[in-house]
C-alpha cells in the first residue's frame, strides 16, 4: 500500500514537474498587417493544462474540419490568402510559404514546414485583412497530406507575437 502511494505521488510529481517546466506553446502563423500577409512567430495564451498524464493547450472549437491529400511537386504557387483563420497541421510531406508583400526583410518571408512534430501552423490572413496574400508549394516527391480545423467564429486565437518571421528551432525547445 506505502509503495503504491509512493509510486502515485512520483507520478503525480511527475507530471506537475513537467507542467511547471513547459513552456507556452508557439506556432508559426500566416498573420497580416499592412494589408499583407506575413509570417509571425505566435506565442497562444492558452495555458497548460494538466490531464491524462499529459500537458495539454485548449485549442477552443473548431468548424467543417477537414483533410487534404496533395500530389507531390505541387509547384507554382499562386498568392492566396486562408480560406478562414484556421489551424493547419501539416502530416506528411512538405509545405513552402512565402510571404513576398510584407514589407520585411526577404529572410523573414520563407517558411518551410515538413510534416511530422514541427507541422503545425495557423492560417489567419484571410483576404479582409491581407489584400496581398501568400504563395503555398508543396515539393515533397511525396503527396502532402494536411489537417484543416478553421476556428469557429473565425477569429485567430488570443496570442502575443513573439518575433516576425517563423518560430525558428528555439521556439520548438519544449515541443
Ligand atoms: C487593401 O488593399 C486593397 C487593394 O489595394 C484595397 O482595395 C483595400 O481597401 C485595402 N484594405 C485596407 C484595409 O486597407
Ligand atoms: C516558446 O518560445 C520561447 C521563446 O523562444 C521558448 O523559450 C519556449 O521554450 C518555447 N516553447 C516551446 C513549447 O517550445
């Protein structure tokens, strides 16, 4: 019985000492400003939370989401803007945006996202707000396959910027 209780609270210290150690949860976002899409680093105010021996950030309520399988070497991009704010999580393959209207510096306008651990990305340009949108290619000579969860009520969610341009590896540290 001792034992046990000792096993619970190691596990329980356990987990409260991965939540006090994890830090917030950034994205790299498709943003706007200016009337032009351009690539910002988010920090989501989310909090995490703590369940099912897991770390968890609320991501709210989702609308229609749906999957997208697309051919390899998808190329030639056009400029686009997001259909709806939305997260965008990239599973397989390989996805190059570029954000050419921006107004920043060229190395602050190219993302290249791979699918797997670091695929995740949120969409928020729509064409209200970025009158100059961005370019999408996907040149995996693989197919590239992506999950689609626009926010309801299309509003991105509550963040702070932590740098323009995408997140680099030490935004990823704790993800
Ligand atoms: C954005 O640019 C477009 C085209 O130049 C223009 O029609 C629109 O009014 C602009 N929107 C804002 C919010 O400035
Ligand atoms: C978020 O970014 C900050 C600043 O770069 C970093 O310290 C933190 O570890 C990042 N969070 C995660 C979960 O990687």
């Amino acid at each position: 019985m001792a034992y046990s209780y000792c096993a619970l609270a190691v596990a329980l210290l356990h987990v409260l000492t991965a939540a006090c150690q994890t830090p917030a949860f950034n994205v790299t976002a498709i943003s706007a400003k200016d009337n032009a899409s351009r690539l910002q680093c988010w920090q989501l105010d989310a909090k995490p939370e703590l369940s099912r021996a897991a770390v968890n950030f609320d991501l709210g309520e989702f609308d229609k989401s749906f999957v997208g399988i697309i051919p390899p070497q998808t190329t030639g991009g056009t400029l686009s803007n997001a259909q709806a704010v939305q997260y965008s999580l990239v599973m397989a393959g390989q996805v190059h945006v570029t954000t050419p209207y921006s107004g920043l510096p060229d190395e602050l306008n190219e993302v290249w996202v791979e699918g797997g651990r670091y695929g995740f990305l949120i969409a928020a340009d729509t064409v209200d707000v970025a009158s100059h949108g961005h370019i999408t290619e996907f040149p995996s000579h693989e197919r590239t396959v992506i999950a689609q969860f626009p926010v309801k009520g299309n509003k991105a969610p509550e963040h702070s910027v932590l740098h323009e341009g995408p997140c680099v590896m030490a935004d990823f540290e704790g993800w």
